[in-house]
C-alpha cells in the first residue's frame, strides 16, 4: 500500500475525495436556500488511544470557513476513548462542513486503527475479499462506499483493488476515476434531518427524494435512505406512492445498530444484534422482506427496488441475504434486494458522525440521540 501523505500535503480540492452523496446534499442545501447552525459527534465504537485528532480538525481548517462564520470544533483532552465518546465535536452552518465528514473521517480511523496496531488494507486482500463476496453475492451488484474508512490518499488505490475484485463502482470522484468514471450516491442522513427540522420527519424522507429527482433525476436513478426516524416501511411506501406514475425508484436501508426495523422483532425478546441477521437491530432478512412486501401489496412492487448497506461486507451475512433473497423471489417473483453498497473491506477501527443538534436544539436519527457532552474532557480549538 502507499505511504499515506502527510497532512501538510492536503490536496487543493477535497471534492475528489468526498462521498458523492455529500456532494450532492449540500448542492441541494445551496440551491434551497437551508444551511442551520448544526452540532455533530465524531466517535469511534469499542475502544482504543485517540490519536489523528490534528489531522482531522487540519481537514477542517484547510476546507470548511467555520472560522469566519463563529464554528467551532472541540476535540478530546483523553488519551484513550471508551464506545462512542466525543472525539470531535463540531458546530456551524451545515453547508460549511458537509462535504469534509468522508476526509476527517478518513484520518482519524486510519489514525486509530495504526495505533491499535491495524495496519492498512494491502490491495491483494481487498480484492481477494470482493472477489469472495461477489461469488457469494453472484448477480447483485456490489458498490464499493468505504472512502470514509480510510486516510483519502489511499481512497483511489483501494477503490482499484475493489474495482478488480468485483465492485462495479465507488463512492468518490477519486475512486471511479480507475474506471473513468465519476463516484455514485445519491443522500445521507445529514439532507434529511436537515429537511426535518424544517419540515417535519413525517415529511422529510419524502421531500429529500422530492428534491434529488428535481435537482439529479434526469441522470441518477432516486435512491432513497429511509430509516432516518426508524419509519422504514412508512417513509419507503410513501415515496413509492409519490413516484410510481412517473419513475422508478430504489430505497435504500441502512438502519443502525441501536434500531429494530419498524414493525419487526426483538432478537431473544432483546434490542440487541441477532447473530443469524434475521430479527434484532440493523437491516436484517425481517425487515428487508417486510419493507418489500408492504410495497408489493400496496401495488409498487413493480415501481421499486431495495439497495442494502450497513454490514454487508460480512460473509456469513452476505449468504444469509443472498439465501433470502432466493427464496423471496421465488415465492413472489420478486426482488428482495438488487445492490448492495459495501464499506468495510478490512478489520480496523471506524469512526462516526452524527447530528445532534440544529440549532441548539436535540435534533437526530433514530437511535443515535445524543443526551449530554461533557465539554470539560473537551479542547476548543475553533
């Protein structure tokens, strides 16, 4: 693998390197004229020494006017982090630091994976890995969204080696270029708590798939993420009900680990990860086969498709989809599911950010509430 680069070496334009849905969100944000005064949480789960914390914030400073327009970023006094501790937290205007969530995710994760000893992905393993994966997956195309997992001066070698295992295409300008191609995605959770807090959750899915088909929906398919506020079937036959007499659309789930899908069952009774992937938190078999069933009897079956993400790098959880998948389709006819996207391709450590706040005021996803942060264990550095 290449030497990663130091971060006096920061690339002129950080949009090479960002996930396109950012991209794309803020130009949404822009052209509608939304841009509140957000708090996000950057945490890694597990355990470990912090470490890579100047290289994020530099990403910050280097990209973003939070300091011309009275940001701030905090960044942890500690040593060592427990499970979701605050290793950043930054506030400002939205459309200030949207676009650089995929570069300081990046080098902090590859920060604290090294110093847990975790040594960046060789390019033969990743692609003997979506080579696995593809067997498992055969003819469900798999996109690779795992820019945000590792430093960005390593995003256009990765993606190669995803690309030739398998990947039919990346989330960043970077990544696709190995195909001469531009990146792919369509929204992140940050559009859509944006447009709640404006507009309510009950209506916010649907006005972020409202507001991609009118700005992107004559050169992208709308995929829709729709478990922001744990309303996976709700939010998913809504936009279908929109949409189904003038296009075809995808939703994409992705729900969280703290969340059970709407409308379906506890694991052992418990919130809690079901070994097997078919109740519990997460995306699991329950929740994709309820989502597609209610759209099919609805009459959209025809009118939408299901893209899967959150885990499906896992093996065993790949056969287990894929298993299910077969089976749904022979009982209805039906897809289950059509892509996948995957982002973990190797063992190391991932960091994560969240809203949670607009405003000053306690604003989330599903699951990802944030009740306190104490800023005495915190550095103001902005």
């Amino acid at each position: 693998m290449e030497k990663i680069q130091k971060n006096n070496e920061l690339p002129d334009d950080h949009r090479l390197y960002t996930d396109k849905y950012f991209l794309r969100a803020n130009h949404i944000l822009i052209h509608v004229g939304l841009n509140p005064r957000v708090s996000m949480k950057v945490f890694a789960r597990g355990e470990g020494k912090i470490t890579g914390l100047e290289d994020a914030v530099d990403v910050l400073l280097k990209y973003s006017d939070l300091k011309d327009k009275n940001g701030e970023i905090w960044v942890s006094k500690d040593e060592f982090y427990k499970n979701k501790d605050p290793l950043i937290i930054i506030k400002g205007p939205i459309q200030s630091f949207i676009e650089l969530e995929t570069m300081y995710l990046g080098v902090l994760s590859s920060a604290i994976s090294r110093a847990d000893g975790i040594p960046d992905p060789e390019p033969e393993y990743i692609k003997d890995k979506l080579k696995k994966l593809k067997n498992i997956y055969e003819d469900i195309p798999i996109s690779y969204f795992g820019a945000r997992h590792y430093h960005w001066s390593l995003d256009k070698e990765i993606a190669k080696s995803a690309l030739e295992g398998g990947a039919i295409q990346t989330s960043t300008d970077i990544g696709s270029s190995n195909i001469g191609k531009c990146g792919v995605g369509t929204m992140p959770h940050a559009l859509i708590l944006t447009l709640a807090y404006y507009y309510g959750r009950d209506k916010a899915t649907l006005k972020a798939a409202r507001l991609f088909n009118e700005y992107f929906g004559d050169d992208v398919p709308v995929t829709t993420l729709i478990d922001t506020f744990n309303r996976e079937l709700t939010d998913s036959l809504m936009v279908a009900r929109h949409f189904h007499d003038t296009k075809k659309t995808y939703m994409r789930i992705d729900t969280c680990g703290e969340n059970i899908g709407e409308n379906c069952s506890a694991y052992n009774g418990e919130k809690e990860k079901d070994p097997s992937f078919k109740t519990g938190t997460g995306v699991t078999t329950e929740l994709a086969a309820k989502l597609r069933l209610n759209l099919i009897k609805d009459g959209y079956g025809d009118y939408t498709d299901t893209i899967l993400t959150s885990g499906f790098g896992d093996e065993e959880k790949a056969k287990v989809f894929v298993k299910a998948q077969k089976e749904f389709k022979k009982s209805t006819r039906y897809d289950l599911f059509v892509g996948v996207g995957i982002g973990e391709v190797s063992k190391a450590k991932f960091c994560t950010a969240d809203i949670f706040a607009i405003e000053g005021k306690p604003f989330s996803k599903a699951g990802r509430e944030v009740d306190y942060v104490d800023y005495n264990k915190l550095e103001r550095i902005v």
